[in-house]
C-alpha cells in the first residue's frame, strides 16, 4: 500500500528557506554572520536558503535552528 503525501520534498526544502532567510534577515545578518555563529561553512549556509536545496543536512539545519531559536 502505498502512502500519500501531501507535501513533496521540495516544498518542504523551500519553505525551510525561505524560513531560514527570513529569519536571519530580521536579525540583520549576512550569511557570512550567521555561519560563523552556527560554526559552518558559508556554502552550507547558502545550499540552505537555496530553494533548490533537496536535502540539506542533518547538522547544518540542527546548528543553524540552534542560533535562530535563541534571544
């Protein structure tokens, strides 16, 4: 039996994007800023607010949530 899904992949990789930057904007920070505070790399930052992004990684997304959640 097969399940359905609603949502596909992508759409859930764009909105955790658009999300991500959105958030990041609102504090006024570059990518640069905010890698550096989630200790990763630029262009695993950039992949992420990529709305073409598949699957971004467990540890960038769990990093950067980190850094987003707090005051």
């Amino acid at each position: 039996m097969a399940s359905h899904h609603s949502a596909r992949p992508h759409d859930h990789a764009r909105a955790l994007a658009q999300r991500v930057r959105a958030l990041r904007e609102d504090r006024g920070w570059s990518q640069e800023q905010l890698a550096k505070e989630a200790g990763i790399a630029v262009g695993a930052l950039s992949r992420l607010e990529s709305e073409g992004a598949i699957q971004p990684g467990f540890f960038t997304v769990g990093a950067v949530a980190q850094v987003l959640r707090s005051p």
